[in-house]
C-alpha cells in the first residue's frame, strides 16, 4: 500500500493520468499506453472519475486492474456531486477494502446535460474529511488545485483561501493544467503566506491539438498565453509542427518547474503516451 505523501517526502514525483474508457477501442487504446508508460515507473498514476458518477464502476475497476495487473502505483478520483454521503462512504469502503491506498477528493462539476444537480457534501473538504472517516488512517488523500483560480471562484483572493483550507485537511494537492510558471510560483507563494504549505503538485497537459486544447482551457478556466497561442495558430493545420510545439514548450515548462523546486510534475496523457515519453526522455528523468 504505497501513499503518495510517502512518495512526495521522498523526492519530486512523476505521474500519469488516465480516463475510464468507453468501449473496447478505448479499452486497447488505454493498455498500449500504459504497456509503454509503466517502464518509466512513474511514482504513481491517477484515474479520473466522470461527471457524477458516470463512470464509477468503470474507474474502479481500471484502479484495482492496475494495483493488480501492474506494478503501477494507483490513485482514485472521487467527486461529491450527484452522490449521496452514504454512497461515497461506500465508494471509499470498497477502495479501502481492495487495499487502495490513495484518493483524489474532488467537488466535482456537474454534468453538462444535467439541471438537477445536487451535492449533499458541499466541499471538496467535506469530502476529504469522510474519507479520513472511512479510511482508517489507510488513505493518502489529495485535492485539486487551479493556479489561475477555479472558473467558478468570484476572485482570485476567495479562491486561495478555500485552497489553502482544505489543503491543510489533505495530503497533498495536484494542480489543473497551466501554461505560465509565474501562475504556480504565485499560488505557492500565496499559500505560503497562508500558512499552507502541503505540496502541490504541478499539472502539465502538453498541447497536440489546437482545437482540444483551447477547448480544455476555456472549460477549466487555463489561459492559453498569446505567444503560444500565435505560435500554435501559425502551425495549425500541420498536426506535426503543432505537436513538436507543444512538446518543447511543455518540456521547457517542466524543466522551469522542477528547478524552482516543485514537488513532482502530473502529466495528463489523454490516454495516449507519445508526448508524455517525449517530455520525459527530453529532461532526462531517472527511473523511480
């Protein structure tokens, strides 16, 4: 039962995300990536959670197929929206019970064809506290952490201070993708200042599409910077050039991060590896 926090005390990590998938394409698409991500030994990997709950028994099978098919760390989301308390208590029951040993605590939004949406545990807080409720003490826990501020935040100072709140209730926190150092050395800084100091990992999402990519952002409120975006566009219709764009920048991005002496990097794979392996071997990162 390997925790994240212990992974964290012990050095910055490298992690992988991955979504539930849909069908049997999907499902092949996934295992390729993760046949050519595992040799990297990544400290840990996460595995999303859709949109009230729709994908539950998917995401739970995936995270104990992978503490039990691989030698892959594992790490569930889990979002409080559309759910009862007595149906995330025994969410987190059966993860506990299955032997895993990390979770992801997350408000959730709701989902975008739904207008009865309800959440019985309000915060992301509320959530972090019955998982240390039902966890026994087994759970590393983290929360989600948006560096430009959450989309839904009325400013940026009100944003922090919940931020910095339920840090303190969790373990460690993973950060929304981002584009700009100054945004994640701000945020540090300002938790700091706080009294915060519970490690954030940095979420990194390299750009490979123009199209998804400013989608991505304006859903979770990132700002694509405009050199960037100029570079991108220039290249837009040459899927290739935009790829090796992307990669160099969010190399660069990563390199930025880890010398100012962030915790860890998370990339978002997308279910597919090729940048990931990219980013990786370009800064030349050690086997953990």
């Amino acid at each position: 039962m390997t925790r994240i926090d212990t992974l964290l005390a012990q050095g910055p990590t490298i992690s992988f995300e991955f979504f539930p998938p849909r069908d049997a394409q999907g499902e092949e698409v996934l295992w390729k990536a993760l046949a050519e991500l595992e040799p990297l030994a990544p400290s840990f990997v996460s595995v999303t959670y859709g949109a009230g709950g729709s994908t539950r028994e998917r995401t739970h099978r995936l995270v104990v197929d992978l503490l039990t098919r691989t030698s892959l760390v594992p790490m569930a989301h889990l979002t409080a929206v559309n759910h009862t308390r007595d149906e995330l208590a025994s969410i987190l029951t059966r993860y506990r019970d299955a032997t895993i040993a990390n979770v992801l605590c997350l408000r959730g939004d709701p989902p975008r064809d739904a207008s009865d949406s309800f959440w019985e545990l309000e915060r992301a807080s509320d959530l972090v506290t019955l998982a240390r409720e039902v966890g026994e003490g087994r759970f590393a826990i983290g929360v989600a952490a948006h560096p430009e501020g959450h989309p839904l935040a009325p400013d940026l100072a009100s944003d922090r201070g919940h931020l910095a709140a339920k840090l303190r209730l969790a373990d460690f926190g993973v950060t929304q993708f981002f584009f700009r150092l100054s945004d994640y050395l701000g945020m540090v800084e300002d938790l700091a200042a706080r009294g915060c100091d519970t490690p954030v990992v940095p979420g990194i999402m390299p750009v490979t599409n123009v199209r998804q990519i400013t989608r991505f952002a304006e859903l979770s409120g990132a700002e694509l910077p405009a050199e960037l975006t100029e570079r991108l566009h220039a290249v837009r219709d040459d899927a290739a050039e935009v790829r090796r764009i992307g990669v160099e920048v969010a190399t660069q991005l990563c390199q930025d991060l880890l010398d100012a002496g962030a915790p860890g990097l998370h990339f978002y794979t997308l279910n597919r590896s090729t940048a990931t392996r990219e980013i990786h071997a370009n800064l030349g990162l050690s086997r953990r």
